[in-house]
C-alpha cells in the first residue's frame, strides 16, 4: 500500500494539510458546498475542523 511519508505526527488528513498547504483551501471549499450548502444539514451538523 502507497504511504505518504510526513514530517508531522497530526493525525489523518490534518498531516496532509501541513504536508502539502495549498491542498487544504480547494479542499475546505469543496467540503463547504457538498456539506453545508442547501440541505437538511445545519450549520453545526456540517461543521468540520481542519
């Protein structure tokens, strides 16, 4: 199985975040609107942390 080597010991896709940067901002965005855009989701229920 493929491994992505970082130097970061924050788990799952928040090491990846800190790996690679410039990922985390397209990526929130598309979290945003498949999540909490029009639907029967709240904005609490929606809400993610990154």
């Amino acid at each position: 199985m493929p491994r992505i080597r970082r130097n970061t010991n924050e788990p799952g896709i928040r090491g990846l975040f800190r790996f690679r940067p410039e990922t985390a901002l397209p990526f929130n965005g598309l979290v945003e609107a498949l999540l909490c855009g029009p639907g029967t989701l709240t904005r609490g229920d929606c809400s993610y942390a990154v």
